[in-house]
C-alpha cells in the first residue's frame, strides 16, 4: 500500500510544493482503501496482511510503524470511514449476507447498521452514515443502527457519497456502464436531485 499523506511548503515567489511521505508499509500484502480520521493522526485501510487472508481493517497512528488489526473475521472487511470524532470507523463487510458495520475504536464492539451497504461515509455531525444500498441506491441510517432511509428514489447506480460540510446534502457519482458518469447534489432531508 502506498498511502501518503502529504504537508504543504510555501516558499518565497513560488507556489505551494508538496512533500509526499510514505507512511504504511505493507510488503507482501494488498492493501486498499485509505481513510485519514478527520483529526488527521490515524490511518485506516483494509489489508490481507492479517492471519486470516483476506481484507480486514486495519489503523495506524501516523508516525508509528506498524499497523493494529481491528477485525479478524472470515469475511471481507473493507472500505473504512472515521467518525467525526475519530472513536469510531464504519466499514463495509461480506459477513452475514453484506452490509455496513461500525466499530467502536474504544471497545471494539461491531454493530451491523445496515445490510448489503457500500461506501459508507459519516454525516458532519457523526450521527447518520450514507451508503450505496443493495439495489444502487442512496440511502442513510443512523449510526447507531435503526431503520435505513432511502434518500432519493429516482437515482440508479449512487456511488461515492461525500456529505456537504453542513450535512444537508450529499455529492454522489451516479452511472453504470451503459451511462455516462456524473456528479449529482442530493438533498438530504428530501427533494430532488441535481446535476452539477
């Protein structure tokens, strides 16, 4: 894996440069699906690098060696996001037919939140989490479990749900392979969506 973080140098009439420092390392192994807690001093991925074989999620504090496996089950565990807060990450699993799991950083405790989900992002405030639904659609459930509402009917293949920083929208990648791929403005609380 090759995950970088990076830290912005100015320098007198020039532009920005960018340092790139390589701060995984994962020898022999797949890695995939950075995520960089919002605080900026944890990374986590999903990785085979486990005794399992297959993805699990993975944290690293940044500047530390080596990684801590936070799942160890037969299924694959990957696609993970930070909480707001950084005490939590929501990830997508293969385990009892499909869906989004959230694990407390602090316990370690799983908790399904929704079934056969993808993509799961953290809302702002840390309290709901979009996903891609089963069907390809968007949708929202609370992240700490409860019923999954579907967000805008009429959008097939949402992808990639990115919360605007006030919660009240989501950007989404809607396409397949017979369409042409766009980026849509869906309104959370209801409404119809927008192409942008």
């Amino acid at each position: 894996m090759g995950a970088l973080t990076w830290r912005q140098v100015r320098q007198k009439n020039r532009g920005p440069e960018w340092t790139f420092t390589q701060v995984a390392f994962t020898t022999g192994a797949t890695s995939a699906f950075p995520a960089i807690s919002r605080q900026g001093n944890l990374l986590a991925f999903a990785s085979d690098r486990g005794e399992s074989g297959n993805l699990d999620i993975f944290v690293q504090a940044l500047g530390v060696d080596e990684p801590v496996q936070l799942t160890s089950h037969p299924a694959m565990d990957r696609q993970p996001d930070f909480a707001p807060d950084g005490t939590r990450i929501a990830f997508q699993s293969n385990r009892d037919g499909g869906g989004i799991y959230v694990l407390s950083l602090l316990s370690r405790l799983e908790r399904k939140v929704a079934d056969k989900g993808y993509l799961p992002r953290f809302s702002p405030d840390g309290s709901r989490i979009a996903f891609r639904g089963g069907d390809r659609k968007l949708y929202t459930a609370p992240a700490s479990g409860g019923e999954p509402r579907l967000v805008e009917p009429h959008l097939e293949s949402a992808s990639y749900p990115l919360w605007t920083p006030d919660g009240k929208h989501l950007l989404v990648l809607v396409g397949d392979k017979e369409a042409d791929f766009d980026w849509w403005v869906v309104p959370v609380g209801g409404g119809r969506a927008a192409l942008t």
